[in-house]
C-alpha cells in the first residue's frame, strides 16, 4: 500500500515540473477559469502518460518547493466533471494528505490521473479552449497538440520506481496513528482495525440534538496510506461502524426565519474487503427544502441590499449585520427554490464575504460546497 505522504516528498524531489506532474498552489474549479485550467491539465498528463499514473500536488510553493497546503476539499464528484468535459475521461482521484506540520485544517491535495490509453480530449467548448482540443505535456507546461499525435510510454519505468519508494510500512503506520491521537486528544480520538490490515483514525465532538447522536469537527483518516478521508469543523454528521465499513451521513444545517432543520447531505462508505483492498462509495441524499415564492423574494431583495452596501464599503447595521451570516444559505436556498440569478450573487459577494469576517467567508465556503456536490451529482 502506497504511503501518499511519501509519495508526495519523492514527487517534489524531483523539483521541476515534468511531464508525468504538475504541482499548483492552489486550484480553484469553482470558476470556469479554474476549471479549464484544472481540465486542461488533467487532459495533457492523462496523454502524456498512457501507462502509468500522473499526478498533480495541490498546496506547494511553485518556486521554493514549500509544502504551504490547502483547504480540505471533499468534492467526492470530481470524476463526474472529468466525465462531462472530456472525451476518453482518465480515472481520476482527488485525495487530502495531511502533513505534521501544517494547521489541522489544511492538507496537501493529491490528484491521481489515470489514463484510458486513449487519446482525451476537450469535450466542449470552457473559457478559452474549444471543444475538440487536445493537450499534451511538453516539460512543466501543457499545450495544445495535432488530435493525430501518437501516445507514448515514456516515464512508466521512472513512475514505477517512485511509487515502490513510497510503501508503507509498520513504523509509519505506528507513527501515525501516535501522531492522530495526540493531535486530536480533545475530540475523543479512537483507532479502528479493519480485516487486520487497515487502520482508521477518527474523532469528533459528540453532542445530542432531538435525541439523535451528531458529531462535529470530525476527522476520518486512512492511516495506511496517510490519506485524510473526512474533515469538517462546520458539519453534522452521524456515525456508524460496521465490521468490514465505516460509515459516514452527513448533514447541513438550513432554514429561514429562525427556523432550522437537519438536512442529509451526503452519505459515505467506506468498505473494506478481505483482499487489502478498499472502495469508497459516496450518494447523495440532498433534497432542498421547498419555501414560499414571497418570501424567497424578500431575502433575495434584502441579500442585494446587504451585497450592494458591502460593494459601496457602507457599514451594516445591527439586523444586516446578523443578516450577512445567513446570507450564503439563503443565496443558496434561493438558488435550489428556482431563483437561478442568485447563483450569480453569491458568486459576486465572495471578496466582500471575505474581508468581512472569517466566520461569514467560512459561511459562503460551506454554501459553495454544497452547490457542487448538488451540481456535479
């Protein structure tokens, strides 16, 4: 089993860019601009490496190399967006790997692209780059190539070599769940095994609401591989352990009018089988609530007023100011109640929701969230 934070180290060994990895300090595949960037990356290693894995590391310093890190991002959907943009889709696996010394709630991002050893290919038309495109690496950039070019086996031998240098073995298992339990003494740490091969990790804080057990800051962690499964300082989510699975339900919290309700989200899981292997299957559960026309009407109205105030660098007073944290739900809500110009607002409040405060950009990080998992389901 491939030790992910290993396999990161020896991937930036190797400094420069090359054709068969690609690192960014960030991405951003909630704008077109960022996903076409993301898509025509993913395309030109997919190309560039018919037999063998390619990668891309999300969180590091482009000229020093410095492991910086990133957001958790737990779009579970991501191949359904590689799916709908490329033609001859490469596997592709979107995995948090989290490192000792970053903050708790960053993580390295670790894209895994698997080719089909098909030529891939632009679907359609995103941002800049039409429909039909074909991209190839050419050292550390991706550029566009003739659809005829023929693919390559040329770093399968070197990959091979990086991956067998990033085995796990006993002692980095050992050392990491030491380092988990430590680092997550005060939400009540615990190690699971599973088929006496895989070790699991989790914590949260145990609260309950209505006679339901929910768990908040919750951290799921493969210690075999070093992968970060789950993360979430905002969330609800309900827990339950089988034999063989971990299983995961998570809920958001929603409403108008000081009037609240638990939604389920998302479920998770994670089932292990007597051959060391593992799968991961994610459903969506979400249904939006349903409001009355009128009354969605009133708060899209008194969003715009906040958002037009923040635009014109106005002060809030004390209702907007208790208003704005519930601004990026209710967007959202707007958005899933058939008001699809609000989509455009709550993309437009992002810098102001920023530079507000942390605790309402958190607020719009989390309704954002939630439009993709709807979004690419």
């Amino acid at each position: 089993m491939i030790n992910k934070r290993l396999l990161i180290k020896n991937l930036l060994a190797h400094n420069d860019e090359n054709s068969f990895y690609d690192k960014k300090r960030k991405i951003n595949i909630s704008e077109k601009e960022g996903k076409a960037k993301f898509l025509k990356h993913v395309c030109a290693l997919s190309n560039s490496n018919p037999k063998n894995n390619s990668f891309i590391v999300i969180g590091v310093e482009d000229d020093t190399n410095e492991i910086i890190g990133v957001d958790f991002f737990d779009d579970s959907k991501i191949q359904n967006l590689i799916n709908a943009y490329l033609t001859n889709p490469p596997i592709v696996q979107y995995e948090n790997i989290p490192f000792p010394h970053l903050p708790g709630h960053k993580v390295v991002g670790l894209v895994t692209i698997r080719s089909n050893n098909k030529i891939t290919s632009l679907r359609k038309n995103i941002w800049k780059y039409y429909g039909g495109s074909v991209f190839f690496r050419d050292g550390s950039i991706s550029m566009p190539k003739a659809f005829d070019i023929e693919l390559k086996d040329v770093n399968s031998k070197i990959v091979e070599a990086i991956e067998n240098h990033a085995q796990n073995n006993i002692e980095y298992t050992l050392n990491g769940v030491f380092d988990f339990m430590n680092s997550r003494k005060d939400y009540n740490p615990e190690y699971l095994v599973f088929k006496e091969y895989f070790v699991v990790c989790w914590a949260g804080q145990r609260k309950i609401v209505k006679n339901n057990i929910y768990y908040s800051r919750v951290d799921i962690e493969l210690i075999n591989e070093q992968v970060r499964l789950f993360f979430s300082t905002l969330d609800e989510v309900s827990i339950s352990i089988t034999e063989d699975s971990f299983n995961i339900i998570e809920y958001v919290h929603l409403g108008l009018q000081q009037s609240y309700n638990y939604y389920p989200l998302e479920e998770t899981i994670i089932s292990f089988k007597d051959n060391a292997s593992y799968q991961i299957n994610t459903k969506l559960l979400f249904e939006p609530p349903q409001y009355d026309k009128k009354v969605l009407h009133h708060i899209y109205n008194s969003n715009n007023t906040i958002l037009e105030k923040l635009k014109k660098g106005f002060s809030l007073n004390k209702s907007e100011e208790k208003d704005i944290k519930n601004l990026p739900a209710t967007y959202l809500l707007c958005y899933l109640n058939d008001f699809p110009e609000s989509l455009n607002k709550l993309e437009e409040a992002k810098p102001y929701l920023k530079s507000y405060t942390l605790e309402v950009y958190l607020l719009y990080k989390e309704a954002m969230r939630i439009l993709r998992k709807v979004k690419y389901s």
